[in-house]
C-alpha cells in the first residue's frame, strides 16, 4: 500500500511538473495568410494578430472562416506538444 502511495505522489510530482513546462511552451500559427495566433501548451490563447487590411465589412465572412481555421490549427498544435512533451516525461504510461 505504501508502494502505491509513493507512485501516485511521483505521478502527481509528474503531472505538476508538465503542467508548469506546457505552461511555458507558447506555439505560433500564421496558417492564414493576415492572421497569427500565439497559445501555450495548456491551450491559452496568448495572442491573435489580425492584419488591418482584413478589418473590413465585405471580408467579415472570410475573416470568420479564417479565424475559426487559425484556431482549430493552433489548438491542434498546442495539444500536439503537450503529447510530446507528456510522452517524453512519463514513458510507457498507460494511454499515452
């Protein structure tokens, strides 16, 4: 019993400290040309760049598209770093 209590406290030491890692992991992604997005590892928005030429009434439904892209994009991204990152600390955990 001690033994399983000495593991989850390691696990947990584990967890804590990929959390703080992905916390300072920031991702960049321009996929649509006029759009940046910066979002850390833990999946926080940092930044959205818009460039000022897409700010227009008529551009409203593509900006929409492209935002919407740039995002999923970078969420994407970020939960890709965040397995690496997870696969790299924990080999061989289970679901990982």
């Amino acid at each position: 019993m001690l033994d399983k209590m000495k593991q989850l406290m390691e696990m947990k030491r584990q967890a804590d400290q990929i959390k703080r890692e992905l916390e300072s992991v920031t991702v960049d992604v321009q996929e649509v040309r006029g759009i940046k997005i910066t979002v850390n590892g833990s999946q926080h928005f940092k930044s959205i760049e818009i460039d000022e030429a897409l700010l227009t009434a008529a551009n409203k439904a593509r900006l929409q598209a492209d935002l919407l892209r740039s995002l999923n994009a970078a969420i994407g991204r970020s939960q890709g770093v965040a397995a690496q990152k997870m696969k790299s600390i924990l080999p061989g955990f289970p679901g990982i």
